[in-house]
C-alpha cells in the first residue's frame, strides 16, 4: 500500500494528525477546554461543507445553511453548561481553528483521493503522523520520566479513540460524504454526556440536553430528504391549486 499510495497517506497524515493534534494541543494551552472543543468542532464541520460545496463548484444550499446553523447552536448550548466559552481573539482560538481546518481537509482529501479503509491504511497514517509530530516535539520530555500506568493510560487512549477512531472514520468515508461523516461525529459530545451519567454519576443540564437534542435534529434533516419532501408536497399542491 505505501509503494502505491504513500503520497495520499502522507497528504492525508499531515491534515489529519500534525494540523489537528498540534493546534489542538497547543490550543489547550491557551485558552479554556470548552472554548477549544467548540470552536474545533464547529469550524471541522463549517469547512467540511465549504469545501466539499467549492470542489462541486456550487454554493451552500438551504438544507446545508440549516444543518450548520442547528449543530453549531447544539455544541454551544452544549460547552457554555460545562465552562465559559471565550470567545476573545486569542492564539488559543486561532490554533483551535487551524485544528479544526486540518480535520476538515482530512475528511474531505481522504474522500476525494478514494484513501480508502482498513489496517494498512491506519499504519500508513500513524507511520507518517508519528514522523509530523515528532518534529516539533518537545526535547526535554522524556519517556523515561513517564510512569507505568500513565504510560499504560496512553496506551489506552491511543488503541481506542485515536485507532479505534481513525479506521471507523476511513471506513465511515468509504461509505458515505466527508460532510456526512463529521456531521455525525458530533455526536461525541453527546455520548461523553451520557458516559458521565452513566458511569461518573456526572448529570448534564436541561440546556445541554436541548443542545444534543439540536445536533441530533440537524443529523436527522441533513441524512433524510425531510426538506425536499416538504417543498415537494408544497410546489405540487400550489400547482394542484392553479
């Protein structure tokens, strides 16, 4: 697979891993953890619909328009229960929203180059992250310095939402539009609510729930012809009429 597509899995690593993970990180460190979540989601979705209306060569449409508008009010009802969303012009921002860039054209490339799903797909993407983020990283931390069981935690994170998430992506891409696929993934937020219930006895608040309930709706008006139905019944009853 990397003799025939190593310069799509390059591409593809450098949106996708070094653009997010680096300006993620470094977002966090500057500005609040809501503040970076919030702009990082919406500005990945805010792009996966631009630039897949750019390369159709066409503008947003009305179901689009909506579909954007619902998820981002659904992410800060969401993120303004948890901790105060800044909104002040900051490099924090600035970073969150290069992260969420790097994500959209990791959606959108990822689509358009036909990358495809599976594990040599995922290995070529870590291979070529690992060597991105390695550049800038920083020479005074050592691994060595590092515990057993925060090593064992990493270990954790990186099985399951970083590998785990990554091949259900790439699988999700092969399937249905970049658009789509991060349109769904906002869902995040929701589940992590739920897993706090659940498990941490953490309850969400009534706006919160409103803000899921509002991403939900969007997913549902984007993936099913809900407006088209309704402007079809409309056009053909005002014919009907004359």
């Amino acid at each position: 697979f990397l003799k025939r597509r190593w310069h799509a899995a390059a591409l593809c690593a450098f949106f996708g891993f070094f653009v997010l993970y680096h300006f993620e990180t470094a977002a966090y460190t500057q500005t609040t953890i809501s503040s970076v979540v919030f702009v990082l989601f919406g500005s990945a979705t805010v792009f996966s619909f631009f630039l897949t209306a750019f390369s159709e060569r066409r503008f947003l449409n009305l179901k689009e328009i909506i579909t954007i508008a619902l998820s981002v009010a659904g992410l800060y009802l969401i993120f303004m229960q948890a901790e105060e969303v800044a909104f002040t012009f900051n490099e924090g921002l600035i970073s969150a929203t290069l992260a969420g860039l790097g994500y959209g054209l990791f959606l959108f490339l990822s689509r358009r180059l036909h990358f495809g799903s599976g594990f040599a797909r995922i290995a070529a993407l870590l291979l070529f992250g690992c060597v991105y983020l390695w550049i800038p990283f920083e020479p005074g931390v050592m691994l060595t310095s590092i515990g057993v069981l925060p090593l064992m935690m990493l270990a954790g994170l990186a099985v399951l939402p970083t590998i785990g998430g990554f091949w259900c992506t790439t699988k999700a891409l092969t399937l249905t539009s970049s658009q789509s696929v991060q349109l769904i993934e906002l869902s995040e937020p929701i589940f992590a609510i739920a897993f706090s219930a659940l498990f941490l006895g953490q309850h969400a608040t009534p706006v919160q729930y409103l803000g899921g309930a509002l991403i939900f709706f969007a997913i549902f008006l984007h993936e099913f012809t809900v407006l088209e139905r309704l402007f079809y019944l409309r056009v053909n009853g005002v014919r009907k009429d004359i």
